[in-house]
C-alpha cells in the first residue's frame, strides 16, 4: 500500500486540502463508483477552494475593514433611502477597479456610507484586489507620525500600492496645511492607478471648500472626482433607528 508515502508527498508538497479531500475519499464507499477523472476533479477542487479561502482570508485580515461582514448581496434598497439601484449593480460587478475609478459616497450620519464603503472593499477582496480602509482622521494621525520618525515615504508607498483604498469620514475636521499637501501627494500617486473610496457628510460640492487651499483643492478634486462614480445615500440615521429598536 502506497497511502502513507503519498500522504507524506503530498504533505511536503504543500496540497493539505487535497490530503485531506483524498483521505475521505478513502473512507467513502461510494467514492469508489466515481470514475477515476472525477476522483481526481474532487481533489483539484478541494485544494483550489481551500486556497481561494485562505487568499480571501488574508486579504480581508490586511483590509482592517470597519465592518468586516459587510457585503453587497445585503444592501438595504428600501425606498426612503433612495438609492440609485442601477449604478449599484453596476458596482457590484467590480468593473471600476478594473477600469481605475473612484467611488464617492455621501450622506448624513448614520445612513450607511460606511457599511457601503466596507461591502465595496469586502467585494473588491472576494475579486483579488488588495484593500486597506482607514477613517481620514486616523489615517492623518499615521501621516503625522510617519513624518517624525521617517516612515513616511514607505507609508505613501504602501498606499499607492493598494488597489483599493477606502477613506471614511472624510471632512470631520478642518485640515492642516501638511495634512492637505498629505492627502495631495496619497492621490496624486493612486491617480489613474488603482481605486479610491471616499465617504463623506460633505457634499461633493463642498468640498473645495473644505479643503480651503484653492490651488490644493483644484489638483485633490481633479484626482479624485472627475473619474468617478457618485452615491448619494438618504434616510434616517440607521444607528438611531437600531439603538431604539433595542431599547
């Protein structure tokens, strides 16, 4: 009998989850009757998902999403939210990572940027892109950091490397002059390359405002919003509705 050595070899060869598929296979009666081509197919397959689970695992673990379970088979359509059902499904196929654009989504608090935000990094992991989400304000306490102790140039490049880059509650707080020359060069690296995800309370109008450096403002928008898709999300705040539901 040559199962022990098999199993050795297919150890050393890094096949786990076909060891494993195949060991059951051996304990199946009914595995028996299968011709050995489908036999085989099992096998592939098993190791294939196990491997495609582990990718999907690992991309998720390095994304450091906000909500890890969010997903766009889950989005909430109801009518008083008012979204745009149309450019939805046409996010959901993950074509705008393909084609490098952006996706800006704006709303008042509590009504699901977020949620959105991380289901879009959650399908762009599922599709083997990389992912990294932050929230603006921790993200530029990193960048301030990165400064002092000369981190900051493998801080940029880490980002412009990230094929999709979720930046959540943009314009909470007034920038600094270093925070938008910041955000400028982030952008100018991602520009034309890879994704970027921006969820804001801010109107997209606003936010040459909010910027308040108008040659900045000119060169961040031009990065950010000409190539991209807009969602403009309505409602009531879904975490007041939640934490009444509960009390």
């Amino acid at each position: 009998m040559m199962t022990e050595p098999t199993i050795e070899k297919l150890r050393a060869l890094k096949l786990y989850a076909m060891t494993t598929a195949w060991i059951l296979q051996r304990t199946d009666p009914s595995m028996s009757e299968l011709p050995f081509d489908e036999r085989l197919a099992l096998l592939v397959e098993a190791e294939a998902l196990s491997r495609e689970n582990t990718r999907l695992a690992k991309l998720m673990r390095e994304a450091k999403l906000r909500i890890p379970n969010a997903c766009m088979e889950d989005m909430d359509y109801a009518p008083r939210r008012q979204l745009d059902k149309a450019l939805l499904r046409q996010l959901a196929t993950g074509r705008w990572i393909a084609d490098r654009q952006n996706v800006l989504i704006t709303g008042m608090t509590g009504v699901g940027k977020s949620y959105l935000g991380c289901a879009l990094g959650q399908l762009a992991c599922r599709l083997g892109f990389r992912v990294l989400y932050r929230r603006v304000p921790r993200l530029f306490e990193e960048l301030a950091i990165a400064h002092v102790d000369g981190s900051y140039v493998r801080l940029l490049a880490r980002l412009a490397k990230t094929d999709v880059l979720i930046l959540d509650d943009w314009g909470l707080a007034p920038m600094t002059d270093q925070q938008r020359r910041d955000i400028l060069e982030i952008l100018e690296d991602r520009h034309g390359s890879r994704s970027t995800i921006v969820t804001s309370q801010l109107p997209v109008e606003n936010w040459h405002d909010y910027i308040a450096h108008p040659t900045i403002a000119d060169a961040v928008l031009d990065r950010l919003v000409h190539n991209a898709h807009k969602v403009s999300m309505k409602g009531p705040s879904r975490r007041k509705e939640n934490a009444q539901a509960h009390s």
